[in-house]
C-alpha cells in the first residue's frame, strides 16, 4: 500500500514538473516569435537605410512599431519565467522601446542616419537581452558570425602582401573562425530555415568562399584574396539583412 502510494506521488511529481516545464518553454517560444517579428522587421528595416532606400525604410520602421506592440499585449507581453530575477530585462525592455520612439520621430524628422543607429541599437539590446538569461537562436549566432566574417573581410585592408607570417596566420585563423561560426548557424537553425534555398546558398556560398583563402595563401595571391573578401563582404551583408 505504501509502495502504491510513493508511485502515485512520484508520479503525479513528474507530470507536474513536465507540465511545468512546457509551460516555461511555451512562453519563451512565444517570446522568441514574437520578438522575431520585431528584429525581422527591424533588420531589414536597417538594411534599407544603409542602402538609403528611404521610403521603404519607414514603412518597416512602422512594421516594427507595429511588431513591437503586439509583443507587449496581454497575449505574448507576459515576462518568460527565463527572465525572472534578471533585472537587465526591464532595462532593454524599456531601451527597446526609447530606441523605437526615437527611430520613428528620427524618420520623420529625415534623419535616417540617427535612424539606423537607434535601430542597431535595438538589435544589440536584443541580442544582450538573450545573452544573459543563456537563450539562443539563430539570429544571435548569425550576429556572431557576422562579427567573425567582419574582423576576416578587414584584412582586405590590413595584408598587403603574404610576408608578414604574423599576419598570415591571424588571416587563417579568422577563416578558420569565421567557418566554424557558420557551422553553428547552421547545426542552430530548424529544419525549416536549414532548407530554405536562401540560407543554404548564403551559408554553403560563404563556406565556399572561405575554402578560397587557404588557396590564395598557398598560392599568394593577393588579388584571389581580395575578390574573396568583397565576395564575403557580400555574404555577410546579405545573413545580417535576411536572418540576422
């Protein structure tokens, strides 16, 4: 009877800690949509102004507005259990929302410049955000890899020549970063995105293309190199405006 009676407890013990443990994953996906619709909105939003395609600009500046409301209604505005405890969530909440009234009177105002700063700004809030309660998705290793490929596309400007052998290999060890950092992207994004002809030709065009710098330095080409690195300028521009 005692026997009967302890797996009874056990049990109901364990269908209260998975129900619970749904609960808390169901809210934190809920977030995460929620603040993808914002960031996916914002990012292009962002790649529009580097370009200075204005008008389309403020029409995803209004999407992120829009986006940005609905994460903080009564059905996905709610605080993940993730978050609780971490006092750096209502700070970026708050940041996030300061940023966005100063992108849109910015707009408004033909200031596109200030614009985009408040929106990368926005970006990094999020990303932070993320970073310190240990949650990750896809459009922060994205950022990550961009910050990789960044650091590589600057040797463009730094190696003038492969005689500098100090110089050399910090080029194929960014490389070599920038690849694995790619990798992770990869392993990370569901199978959805994973398939998507756009991601597969953005991660599987820049391996490619990284593959191409062991050559040039075997080889010492310079101008191999330097097409190499505009092509990944390219890449790592394209990742930032679609999944970043």
């Amino acid at each position: 009877m005692l026997a009967s009676v302890a797996r009874l407890a056990f049990l109901a013990f364990v269908l209260t800690n998975a129900a619970n443990s749904r609960a808390l994953a169901d809210d934190l996906a809920d977030f995460n949509a929620a603040a993808e619709q914002v960031e996916s909105h914002n990012r292009v939003a962002i790649g529009y102004l580097r370009t200075g395609n204005i008008d389309l600009a403020s029409i995803e500046v209004d999407r992120v507005r829009e986006a940005w409301a609905k994460l903080n209604d009564r059905s996905t505005g709610k605080r993940p259990s993730v978050f609780n405890g971490n006092v750096y969530y209502v700070v970026a909440m708050t940041d996030i929302a300061t940023r966005l009234i100063t992108a849109d009177l910015m707009m408004n105002s033909g200031h596109p410049d200030v614009t985009r700063d408040a929106l990368l700004a926005v970006r990094e809030d999020f990303y932070k955000l993320r970073k310190s309660a240990g949650i990750s998705v896809l459009s922060d290793c994205i950022y990550d890899a961009n910050l990789q490929l960044r650091y590589l596309v600057s040797f463009d400007d730094t190696l003038t020549d492969f005689g500098d052998a100090a110089a050399v290999e910090d080029l194929s060890g960014a490389a070599t970063a920038s690849a694995k950092a790619l990798d992770r992207c990869d392993a990370i994004a569901d199978e959805k995105v994973r398939n998507e002809p756009e991601f597969r030709r953005l991660i599987d065009g820049a391996q490619a293309s990284l593959k191409n710098i062991s050559q040039s330095i075997t080889d010492h080409d310079t101008d191999l190199l330097h097409r190499v690195l505009i092509e990944l300028r390219s890449f790592e521009n394209l990742l930032a405006f679609r999944f970043g």
